[in-house]
C-alpha cells in the first residue's frame, strides 16, 4: 500500500473512504506534491496551495462525473488536477505532451472548459444548469470564482441573469484578497468589511444554537432576526449578493475541510441561487509564497537555498526592458499616465507604480474599463498607456474601436506576451491582436525587435496624436540587431542585412531567427539573404514592400502570429490591391489550430518560425519557386 494518501485516490469518490484527519494531511500532501513539481516546471503556484482543502470538500460532498464543476481563470486547479485522476502525471505539468496547467476537457471528464481568461465561469455554469433544467437532468451545478475575477464584467452578467434561476446554483467566492497583486477597487473594499464581520456570524450561529435548547428559544429566535439584520447592515452595509437574490454564506475559513464539508452538504440542497463566501490564504503552506504571493503567483523554476528561494538568473525580458523605459518616458513628460488590469508585475508596472503612484491605476480584472478609462484620460490630455497581454486585450476591443479608435484618442496599447507563450498554452497565446486592430481605421501596430526599437517605438508612440499599439512576447530581450538604430518613422522599415537570392521580412521578434538563418545559409550555401525589419503592421512601407514583391525574388514574411488575419496577410493584400503578382511570397507564421503548451522554442520549431525553419523555407523556395505559399 502506498505511503502517501494522495498516491490512494485514484477517484474523488474514494475521499469518502477517508476520516477527517486524513482528508486533513490529505490537503497537505496535495500542497507538498504542488511546490515539488512547480518548483521544477514552473506554473501557477500560490493560488493552488490557497485551494486545497477547499478542493478536497467540494469533490467530498459532489459528485462532478455527473454534477456540474467550473472553474474561473483555472489557475487554481492543481489539486483538482491531483484528485480527479491525473496524480501520476502530475510531474509533466506544463510540459510538451503532458498536463495542461489549466482545466482541459481533452485530458479529463471532471473538466468541463478549457479557461485561462477570468469572468466566464458563473456565465458558463448558468448555461449548463439551464440545459439540464430543460433536460430533465438532475445535476448540480457549482462555479469557482475568485475574488479579483468577480468584478469582471462577464462575471457581474454572469450573476445578473443566475441569480433569476430557479434551481440549485452555487458560487463559491474563493477570497484570498488577492488577485494576481492585491485586489483593488470597491468590490475588494466590500469583502474586506465581511471578513472583518466573520466573529460575529460565528457568535450569531453559536448564539443560535444555543437558544434552540433554551424554552421560548425558537420566539427569541425570530425576535432576534431583526435585531441581526440590523447588526450586518452596520457592520458592512448589506450584501450585495442578498440584494442580487442570491442567498449568501460566509464568510468560511477556507482552510476548515470539516465545517467546509458541513455547509456544501447543507447548500448542495437549496433550492435557489447561493454564494458560498470562502475566506482563503494565497501561498497557505509555503512560507515564502505567503510573504510575496505576487512572485509567487506564477513562478519559473527554483531551488532552495538555506530555507529563501533562489531562481535562476536570466537575461532581461521584454516586460522588465519595457517598464524601464516608460519609467524613463514619464520622468519626461507629466502627461504620461499608466493603467493595468491587475497585473502591475505581470506587465512591468511595479516599477512605475513605485515612482509615480499617483499616476499608475489598477482597475483590476477589468480590462473593457482599463481601455475606457484610458480613453477619458486621453480626451482630458493625457498620455495613458495601457498595458495588457495580448490575450486579455481581446476583452476590451469594442472600448478599442469606440473608445479610442472611433474618438481618434492617442491612447498607446501595450500588449505583453504577443505571440506564443510557452507552458501557459492555448489560453494564453497571443496571437490574433493584429488581426484584431488592423481593421481599425486610424489605428497604428507596431513591433520593436529589441531593447534600442523598444525604446524608440515608445518615443514614437508617445508623441503621437492617434492610437498606437506595440506588441512584444514573454521572453527575454535578444541580441542588439546590427548597427545603430534609427528612430521610428510612420511606415517605414529598417534593412538589417542586404542580400540578392531571397528576402526574409519580419515583423518584430522575427527579426532574431531570420537574421541567424540569413547568417547560416550565407556560410553553409553562399546564399545572400536579405533581412528586413518591417516595424509596422499598419500602416506598411508600401514603396519597399511593393518593391519587394515585384522583383519576383523569394519573399518569406514572418510574423509570432496567426497568419490568418496577420503581418503576412496585409502584405498579401497590398499585393492585390497594386496588382501585384505575389507568387513569390510565403507566409510564416501561426497556423489556423491552437497550439499546446511545451517551452516557446519547441512552439516556434513546431510552427516553423525558428532559424532552421526559415532556412528550409527559403531553401525550398530557392530551388522550388513555384511552390505554394503556405
């Protein structure tokens, strides 16, 4: 028989077998396998240490291979993970081939979505419940939330129209105070005033209990209800919940799998919509990750050293070089103001943050405000700029168009993680932003291809009197590109290396591979490849492109985007709109499917934007120039 209890449960049903004090060191060896492998792999680590016996009651008291299990974000699913089958491939957590770090349907029956974006989940268990209501099914249904994703908009529609539903529909509000940084805005305010208020709910329910036993207990009981109603309302206003309809619980310590276990049991029988408010400590078992919460959210890979956490060093990444220079940026001019949507280190903001506090917002999980309030600063002569990763930007594009684009304000758009990812997989690639804002008139995208055109291309933005948006990935910064940098010009590209057989155009990082494969294919072929740095996705350089084309010479253009949509499909359309035969142009970039999570190099080999696929590219298209372009 195995040693360790979490090696036993095969099953979530077999947790039923087990006493209370197993179920207790249960959710501690959950928490020791979690830092084991994150500490190897990398991945979300505090939140899923904050989780674990709440984990543990919810799959204790439901039976989710037939009830309804969701989660907000995912990030917090390791142990659910770790109970629903998946323990003894654990240790392949984000890794190519293995486990997803996310809730992921192609890996198990108990999930139920694949989600990485927050707000969808009370949204997406409605839709269930209505389909079993209609269905004759009797399932329950329970959506996980945490308190920095409830205030988003998707979520608050999402309670809007639950709240009307006339069945068993439980929310539970996972309150850590913790988002990613700390929770901000009214919402955080409000929980806090609940939690402060947790004594008395827990006075009011032994007041209760006792005054059952007592005669005339029950008369007491009622003639008191006012009195309690009284004492909540000035304690912390009332609940919000309550006044949306949906009867309210809380708040629960999040880390008592007993009284846990005692109240899903009672609430998996109500009749009605319910939130289910847990209090929970981000990190809870890791002493370091409890400190700083914020480094520990989504750490790489560490070691310990004389009980401190010691990671390994690396290279400056985009987001450090980019929160660098717009420090720089706002030393220089007053106007330049920063917004974040709950991510101030995610996207380099820390550092501004603790310079110009006054100057620096975090909106929260709210990224459609985040642009609209960029928006209104901007009307009022400001120089907002929004930083979001590419993927989470999809959120906020209708504030894009009528906020900003439509209005004609100088609001510059910066999107971290552009590209793919790595081991954060499918939900976080960002690969359809140009697609996204290309068709926005008056909207200019633009790309740095390393530290120096980092700074420049914020130079230019900033000085600007329309919207501009400059994506880079999650990865370090590359060699500086050859020779110096001329300042960003509206349009115009950057020759990086002369060459007569083929030319290889890229857009932003690209710009890296494709001079390592002009380098290789010079020195092993005698090949003379030209690199050019094309800076903008819109508007082009036409004259150099147009160029280009028409020569009839092999033409790559590589983008760390979806070709659909993309760099490479402007190109294409510039062709057909001068009448240009573009037979000789190829598109490298992301293909039309969702790419797994593995390292970012194995994604970019495996999409054929690394060096060596360039160089089999133009290899091919040298010796085969009537192929098809892919």
């Amino acid at each position: 028989m195995p040693d360790k209890l979490i090696d036993r449960v095969e099953t979530p049903h077999q947790l039923r077998r087990l006493s209370d004090a197993e179920l207790v060191r249960l959710a501690e060896e959950v928490r020791e396998r979690i830092i084991d492998v994150v500490s190897r792999r990398g991945g979300h680590l505090a939140s899923n240490l904050g989780t674990a016996e709440l984990t543990i009651a919810l799959h204790y008291v439901f039976d989710f291979s037939h009830d309804r299990l969701t989660w907000d974000v995912g990030h917090q699913c390791y142990a659910h993970k770790l109970l629903t089958g998946r323990a003894k491939l654990f240790d392949t957590l984000r890794q190519q081939d293995g486990l997803c770090g996310f809730p992921s349907p192609a890996e198990s029956p108990y999930d139920l979505f694949s989600t990485g974006h927050a707000g969808t989940a009370i949204s997406t268990a409605a839709g269930l419940a209505v389909a079993d209501q209609l269905r004759g099914e009797d399932r329950k249904t329970v959506a996980v939330v945490g308190d920095g994703s409830i205030v988003n908009g998707t979520a608050m529609e999402g309670i809007n129209n639950a709240a009307m539903l006339n069945r068993q529909f439980l929310i539970v509000l996972n309150d850590n105070s913790m988002s990613i940084d700390r929770s901000q805005g009214a919402m955080a305010r409000a929980l806090d005033r609940i939690r402060m208020s947790e004594k008395y709910e827990d006075m009011k329910i032994s007041a209760e209990n006792l005054l059952k036993t007592l005669p005339l207990g029950g008369r007491v009981q009622r003639g008191l209800r006012s009195i309690r109603d009284g004492i909540r309302s000035t304690l912390h206003g009332g609940h919000l919940f309550d006044a949306l309809g949906l009867a309210y619980f809380g708040p629960v310590d999040g880390h008592d799998i007993h009284k846990l276990i005692t109240i899903l049991r009672r609430l998996s029988k109500l009749r009605r919509p319910a939130v289910l408010h847990v209090h929970t400590e981000k990190g809870r078992g890791c002493a370091y990750a409890v400190e700083d919460p914020c480094r520990f959210h989504s750490p790489s890979a560490w070691t310990v050293e004389n009980g401190e956490p010691v990671f390994k060093s690396a290279s400056r990444t985009w987001t450090e070089v980019f929160g660098d220079v717009l420090v720089e940026r706002a030393r220089a001019d007053e106007r330049v103001v920063a917004i974040t949507a709950a991510m101030p280190d995610g996207t380099g903001l820390a550092p501004f943050r603790s310079e110009f506090p006054t100057r620096y917002f975090d909106v929260g999980i709210s990224e459609s405000h985040a642009v609209a309030m960029a928006g209104g600063l901007a009307k009022a002569g400001m120089r907002p700029v929004v930083a979001i990763y590419s993927t989470f930007m999809h959120r906020s594009m209708d504030q894009v168009f009528q906020e900003v684009a439509l209005q004609k304000l100088p609001v510059v758009l910066c999107m971290d993680r552009a590209g793919l990812v790595g081991s954060d997989g499918a939900v976080h690639h960002g690969f359809m932003d140009i697609a996204m804002l290309r068709p926005l008139p008056g909207v200019v995208l633009t790309a740095p291809a390393d530290e120096a055109e980092m700074a420049s291309a914020m130079t230019f933005a900033l000085s600007q009197d329309y919207p501009v948006a400059m994506r880079y990935p999650r990865d370090e910064v590359p060699d500086p590109l050859p020779g110096p940098c001329p300042p960003f010009e509206l349009g115009k590209s950057r020759l990086l290396r002369e060459g007569a057989d083929a030319t290889l155009l890229c857009y932003g990082v690209t710009c890296e591979a494709a001079l390592a494969a002009a380098e290789i294919l010079q020195r092993e072929d005698g090949l003379a490849v030209a690199v050019v740095n094309a800076r903008f996705a819109k508007p082009l350089d036409v004259v150099t492109i147009s160029r280009l084309i028409a020569s009839g010479k092999p033409l790559l253009v590589a983008e760390d985007h979806s070709v659909v949509g993309g760099f490479g499909a402007a190109v294409l359309e510039l062709a057909a709109s001068r009448g240009l035969n573009a037979a000789n142009v190829r598109l490298l970039g992301l293909p039309d499917r969702f790419v797994a999570h593995a390292s970012r190099q194995e994604q970019l080999t495996e999409t054929g934007i690394d060096a060596a696929s360039m160089i089999a590219a133009v290899k091919d298209m040298i010796v085969s120039p009537s192929v098809a372009r892919r």
